[in-house]
C-alpha cells in the first residue's frame, strides 16, 4: 500500500508502527455553526482511508477531535446569551447527523478540547522546562520557533523566507514576542470568555496545542497518519509538529496525508459570493450518499470542482450501482434454492477479478475515482450475467461482491424498500376501521408493523398524524 507522505513529497510504502494496526489522527471542525461541503470532503475521504484500512485486516484507532472553544464560539454565544458550551454542545450534535447522514463511521474517540486543559497546560509546561517556549509579561506564553530546528519541514518552508515575507504565523502582542516568528501556545481571558487558571494567567489554549495533546493521549506520543485538509499543512500542522517532537523528543507522524480544495462552480467557496453551501442545505436536495460518491469521485489530493451538473452525475452514477444491487434482490426473490454451475463459478471468479482492480487502486494512494470505476465494470458484468434462471448462490455471490465493494467507499447500496406514502394512508385507514370496530388487536398490529418500517403514529384530536422516524 502506498500513501503519498507530505513529509517527503512522494508516495511510500505503508509500514505501521506496530503490525495489524493504525493510528490515526484527523482534525475535526470547529464547532460554532453547521458544518458545509468543504468540512465534508476530508471527513469523507479520511473515513474511506480507514474503512479501506480495516478491510486489509487493520485494527484502526482513529480519532478525530471537535474544537469546542474559539473565537467563532464565543462570539455566537455572546450574540445569542449563551455560554460557549450551548453552542458547541448544538453543533457537535448537528456535526454528529450530517455525519451519520454521510455513513461516517463514528470515531473511536471524539475528543473536545475544553476537556482536555489538563494535558495542554502540562505540555506547555514541559516546552518552557525544555527551552522551547517562554511566558511573556501578560502571562501569554510562546513557543520559540526557531528553536525547533526542523521546523518548515512538512510545508517546506524556509524559515527566513517566512520572517522576510510570509505573515501567516505573525499574531497579536508581538512587541512582547522574542521573535516575530514565535506562536502563542496559552493566551490570557478577554472580558466575557471562558478561561482556566494557569500558573502563567487565567486563559485559555492556542489553537494547535490542543491536537498536540489530543493525539498524544489516545494515540501515543508517536503515531502512523495525520490527517486533514490541505489548509492545515501551514502554520496548523507545522505548529503541531513542532509542539509535539520538541514536548516528546521523537517524531510525530510517520505519514502526513491531506486533501485538496473543494471549489464552488470553479471559484473558492465563500457566504460573499453567495456559493456557500451546508451539509444540511445538501440534504434537502440528495441523498448525501450522493455527496459521498461525489466527494470520491475524484482523487482526494486533486482539487475537486462542485457544481449541480456533477452532482447530477454523481446522482445517476450511485443510483446505477444501487439498481444493480436492486435488480438482484429481485431475481433472489424468485431464484431456484441450487448449487452454482460450473460456468457460474467461472462468472464469480471472473467477477472477483474486480475486486483485484479495485485493491489496485485504493492501494495505490487511496485512488477511489479508480475504485469507483472498477465497482462500474463490475455492475456491468453483473448486469450482463444475473438471469432470472440463475441459480440463488451464484446472484447472491455476485450481490456480495458489489456491496463489499461499495461498502468499503462508505456506500449504501443496499436500500432498504421504503413504504409508499399512499401505502402508509391505506395501512392507517385499516387501523382506523379496526379500532372503530373494536378490534384492538389488529389495531396494535398495524402500528407496531408501521414503527418497524420506521413510521411513527401519533392520535391527535385532529386525526392521526404521521412521520417517518
């Protein structure tokens, strides 16, 4: 298998830490509004990275952390007169739905920074102890950059070159900084923001100190993949890199992995430009298996370009695999219950000949456009092959090997029937005509037949009101 390193600028062979298993450490969103299409793609292509992961016999621990306090948070509640907990508390459930929406595996830890003060305040403590970081007057405290000697590897940046041109790590209060280069690691409180007692200041936490101690935690103070958009490489990653490896005296991450832009009708997504678009606002209008086949359908480290008429062809793409899988189930119902003939069991190993092409390329730097189209070539030959005198071991063979498949990419295609709204009238109508004739059981039936499709009654003054669950 082999990922393309950030690090090393070219693809590597992967080799874990330990045999059988993956650490792995994506950075999660910010939690002050409803995530949008472009917090989805890494979200996405870091689940199917793990997914294919588990698939090759891994045992993965992957964690992925909510930022829970920030400026962005503390100015919602503010607006609304709320403490920053109430927001994010919101929002990590509304990340939580979209997610579930997009078949994102939940993480085997979701860690939120405000729980976690205790291990950030150590860590900075033990960067001063090492020489690495310095309290200034107002009890901020620094990291000294240029006492990480390594520091610019992962986006290969020169450190002079940063200080004679390059603002991006310059913040607030330099006057007090030893170099203009130096970052805050611990920043004192604001009127009306939350903030923990130090022994340098009542404040809070620098942004990229709190994956430094995240990571450490659950994962270990050295770990196989870092993960996350390609808009975290400088200063966030950098930072965090630095932070870690000078804190723990051994390197961070072994493979750095990371994801390009996604853009908006060829243009940089923006609420300005009115092209700014939520999970949820997708949800309205597709299924967000949709988004999830649209998202893989290219290579994650090329940028990706959305627009309605790709989603269109993302929709038709995943409905082509998902009536292959349909058009199965239908024969299955009517299948002869017989051993599989010899020509079939030549068809199945011909069809697991598509599972190789898909390993190929999913081994090959998690190439899912590839994938996706060798999960196309197998809908093909199974379209041409299930016939309706086939027998049930060979259908079900072939059903197995395309939902394995999409299944690894995070695809749902095997879709549950959903009842017709008319058929939810005409079941209630029955109801209704049972209860008025006492027939109680048959009643209780048809609502407990109802909930397990997911339909759920309600007996109002107004009638019987319905919603599905």
């Amino acid at each position: 298998m082999q990922i393309y390193n950030t690090l090393s600028k070219r693809k590597e062979e992967f080799k874990p830490l330990e045999p059988g298993k993956v650490k792995m450490y994506v950075c999660g969103p910010t939690v002050y509004n409803l995530i949008h299409i472009g917090n989805a793609r890494p979200m996405i292509v870091f689940d199917t990275v793990r997914r294919y992961m588990e698939y090759k016999g891994y045992e993965v621990n992957y964690v992925s952390n909510f930022t829970d306090v920030d400026d962005k948070i503390i100015k919602k509640a503010n607006e609304e007169g709320v403490e920053p907990s109430v927001i994010s508390e919101r929002y990590i459930a509304e990340c939580k739905k979209d997610m579930e929406g997009m078949n994102i595996k939940p993480a085997t830890k979701n860690p939120k920074a405000t729980e976690e003060i205790g291990g950030m305040l150590d860590m900075i403590q033990t960067l001063i102890d090492k020489g690495h970081a310095y309290p200034a007057a107002d009890g901020t405290v620094y990291f000294r950059t240029r006492s990480f000697k390594d520091y610019g590897k992962l986006s290969h940046k020169n450190l002079d070159d940063l200080q004679g041109g390059n603002r991006s790590l310059l913040v607030s209060g330099e006057d007090q900084k030893e170099d203009p280069l130096d970052f805050v690691l611990w920043k004192p409180k604001k009127e009306g923001e939350p903030y923990w007692d130090s022994c340098w200041c009542q404040g809070r936490p620098g942004w990229h100190i709190e994956c430094s101690v995240m990571s450490k935690r659950y994962l270990g103070e050295e770990i196989d993949i870092h993960a996350g958009g390609e808009d975290l490489i400088f200063p966030h990653h950098e930072n965090e890199i630095a932070q870690s490896e000078a804190a723990n005296d051994k390197p961070f991450a072994r493979y750095w992995m990371h994801n390009a832009f996604l853009n908006i009708d060829n243009r940089k997504m923006s609420k300005s430009l009115g092209n700014f678009f939520t999970v949820r606002e997708i949800s309205e209008k597709y299924d967000l298996q949709v988004l999830r086949f649209f998202m893989l359908s290219a290579h994650y480290r090329s940028p990706l370009n959305f627009s309605a008429d790709l989603m269109e062809a993302a929709k038709n793409g995943y409905e082509r695999i998902v009536t292959s899988v349909d058009n199965l189930k239908f024969l299955l119902e009517k299948a002869a219950d017989a051993e599989m003939s010899e020509e079939e069991k030549q068809l199945v190993t011909e069809a697991q000949g598509f599972e190789t092409k898909f390993d190929e390329a999913m081994d090959d730097d998690f190439n899912t456009a590839d994938a996706l189209a060798a999960i196309f070539e197998l809908v093909k030959f199974v379209n041409s092959n299930a016939k309706a005198d086939s027998s049930k071991a060979f259908l079900e063979a072939l059903k197995q090997e395309i939902v394995t498949l999409s299944d690894i990419c995070g695809l749902i295609v095997d879709k549950k029937a959903e009842m017709l709204d008319s058929d939810i009238e005409a079941l209630i109508e029955e109801r209704q005509a049972a209860r008025k004739a006492k027939n109680f059981a048959r009643a209780d039936e048809i609502r407990d037949e109802l909930l397990a499709k997911g339909i759920v009654l309600e007996d109002t003054r107004e009638g019987v009101k319905w919603k599905r669950a």
